[in-house]
C-alpha cells in the first residue's frame, strides 16, 4: 500500500470533520418541514374544503382555493430554503455563504415572530401557542443558521 492510497481515506475524514452540524441540522429540519408541509398540510387543508352543496359554494371554494395556494406558496418557501442549505452544507456553489445564511437566519427569525404575532392577536384557545408551535421549528432553524454561520463563516 502506498502513501497515496492510504492518505486518500483519510483525507476524506478530515474533510468530513468541517462539516458545519448546525446548519447540516438547519438543512435536515427544513427539509422535514417541507415534506410535512408539503403532504401533511395538503391532506389537512383538503379536509376544509367547502362541499359543493352549500350557499355561496363559488365563494368559498375560491378563498379556500387561494389558502390553499398560500399554503403551497409556503411550501415552496421550505424547499427553496432546504435546497440553497443543500447547496450551502455540500457545495462551492455560492462564493458568499455567509451572506447567505445570514438572509436565512433572518427569513426563519421573521416567519416565527410573524407566526407568533398572528396566534398572540387570534382568539385564543387551549394551549394555542403549544399546538400551533410551528414558531418554536422557525427559531430553532433561524438559531441554528445563525450560529453556523457565526462559528463557521465570522
């Protein structure tokens, strides 16, 4: 066995320890978020659509429509940000990484205050702020690429 041949592993060892963890788990849980986004918000919105035989079907049908729309537009908010982390966590596709992780850091950061504001100004029920907790996923994602980039990339 030569040098060469041996080192190599090794290498890619080494290589593997500058992985940045917590935007890799940033990267992981918005990946999670959109599948469940994707496929659990979808079942879950379809269970509210008007039935065709009520008054003002049309109407309805459109504002649940463009909920709907909403939601998927969301969605794509997720996969988006999962992919640029993608690229971020895997790549040199972008020359300007922390740049870029800062926009994030602050994207997650005002989706979970914005989130939070509308369950705090929404009439409220038991234990809202827990059962719509969606916030809690936003800061921890927002926290999570903010401090990788503040360990990795300062």
């Amino acid at each position: 066995m030569d040098f060469v041949t041996f080192y190599r592993p090794l290498q890619k060892i080494n290589e593997m320890k500058k992985t940045n963890i917590p935007i890799l788990i940033a990267n992981i849980l918005t990946g999670l978020a959109f599948l469940a986004h994707t496929i659990g918000g979808d079942i879950e919105i379809n269970s509210i659509q008007p039935a065709i035989n009520i008054n003002n079907w049309a109407e309805k049908q459109q504002i649940w429509t463009m909920a709907r729309c909403g939601w998927h537009w969301i969605s794509f908010d997720l996969l988006f940000a999962s992919i640029a982390l993608t690229l971020i966590n895997f790549t040199n596709y972008f020359e300007n990484k922390k740049t870029i992780l800062q926009l994030l850091s602050i994207y997650f950061f005002g989706y979970a205050i914005v989130w939070f504001f509308v369950i705090l100004v929404s009439p409220s029920f038991p234990n809202n702020f827990i059962n719509l907790g969606q916030w809690i996923l936003l800061l921890t994602i927002g926290g999570l690429t903010k401090y990788g980039t503040k360990k990795h990339y300062a």
